[in-house]
C-alpha cells in the first residue's frame, strides 16, 4: 500500500523568497517520488524525480526535493520564488512493490505575491 | 512528438447522455490511465492499462468503461453521466517501469453534466 500526504492544500510567499511546500509518504517497499507542476487550466509537468539515486533532486526552474527516508518525507524547495511559480503542486508517489501506478497528493496551491 | 493528445478539451452534457473522451500516445508507452480531478481532491485514478487489450479499475471506476485495443488509444466512456462526473478528467501514459521515466500527462477534458 501507498499514500502520500501533502502537508499544506495553501502556501503564500513574497516574490524573491524562498518556498517550502511539504510532502510525506507511506510506501510498503522502495519509493519512487515525484513532483508535478499545473499551471492554471493546463495538463501536469514533471518537475523532478527521486529514484533511489541521490538523496538531493535538483529538477527544473529552480526547484529541488530532498529524499528523507528516515522522515518519510520529500519536500519541495526553491531557494528565491518568481511570480510565474504560482500554481498547484503535487506530489506523487510509486512502488516497485505493486505495478507502479502512482497515487497523487492532494496539491498545494502556491501563491506569489509581489 | 505530440505526446498524449486529449479530445475534447470541453464539453458539456445533459444527465443520462453519454460520450466518449479520447486519448491518443505517440510514445510507444505501454501503460495509460486515465485520471480525474476534483477540487481539493488531488487526482483519481479511474482505470489503467498495462498493454492493448488489458485494462483495470482504479480508485474511481463506476459509471465509466474503457477499452485498448491498439497501444496508442485508451478512450474512456461515460455511460448514462450524472452529475457527480463533473470534473476534469486527464489521460497519462510512461514506460513500463514508469517510476524511472516519469509519467506524461495530456492537456485535460473538462466535464461539465447539467
């Protein structure tokens, strides 16, 4: 079995601050961990992936995600936000232990202010 | 490359009328699904396919049908809609070991039944 819980369905952040948006994980066997990225009336983008390699993911646009196993966690970070970064946020995960359908989190909406 | 093409990108039907939404692939992929997406509520999986002519349910499967007859398509069928089926609804594909690759979305259907 697998689950993924988005910590914060909300994260509000000034332009040229950094953002934090909060992901853990139950998994039976090895994770694999994703995020994703949709802009407003848009199909979902792959940020970047962890897939039992290095512990720091470094993805696109910026944005990394570090694997912690011992937290279950895998948060998304980005050390300075841009306006074009406001957009809904998920995170995914999948198991080698099933068939690797993967469960969606319930996003978080990231909101930059000017 | 197209990617996952989705038709339509809207559509609005009246209750008890039914239609199908189409997705087509042009990756080879051998896994589809098709998921839908509720407010707050992340996304859902309805059914998945592991090849052509191989499909099963997901988390959400009643009041909709699917069917692969080619590794391209995996069109998704709403019989008899009902309200409740408002939504968006996105189809996806990867690779076999899809935790490697990622997966890729198309652009969405939204669903509205009135």
């Amino acid at each position: 079995a697998q689950s993924v819980t988005q910590l914060d369905s909300h994260v509000s952040v000034s332009e040229g601050t950094p953002v934090l948006l909060r992901c853990n994980y139950s998994s039976s066997y090895s994770p694999s961990l994703f995020w994703y990225v949709q802009h407003p009336n848009k199909g979902l983008q792959l940020l970047l992936k962890y897939t039992s390699a290095a512990t720091l993911v470094k993805g696109i646009n910026g944005f990394e995600a570090e694997f912690k196993k011992s937290e279950t966690s895998f948060h998304l970070t980005k050390p300075s936000a841009h306006m074009s970064d406001a957009a809904e946020y998920f995170c995914v995960v999948t198991t080698s232990g099933g068939s690797y359908i993967p469960t969606f989190g319930r996003g978080t909406s990231l909101i930059v202010h000017p | 490359n197209a990617g996952v093409t989705q038709t339509p990108k809207f559509r609005i039907l009246k209750i008890g009328q039914s239609m199908t939404l189409q997705c087509t692939q042009d990756m080879n992929h051998n896994y589809m699904y098709w998921y839908r997406q509720d407010p707050g509520m992340g996304l859902k999986l309805i059914y998945y396919s592991v090849g052509a002519g191989i499909t099963d349910k997901g988390e959400v499967p009643n009041g909709y049908n699917v069917s692969r007859s080619t590794t391209e398509d995996f069109p998704l069928r709403l019989e008899l809609a009902a309200p409740s089926q408002t939504s968006v609804y996105f189809c996806a594909s990867s690779r076999e070991t899809g935790d490697n690759y990622g997966y890729t979305f198309g652009s969405g259907t939204r669903l509205t039944v009135v």
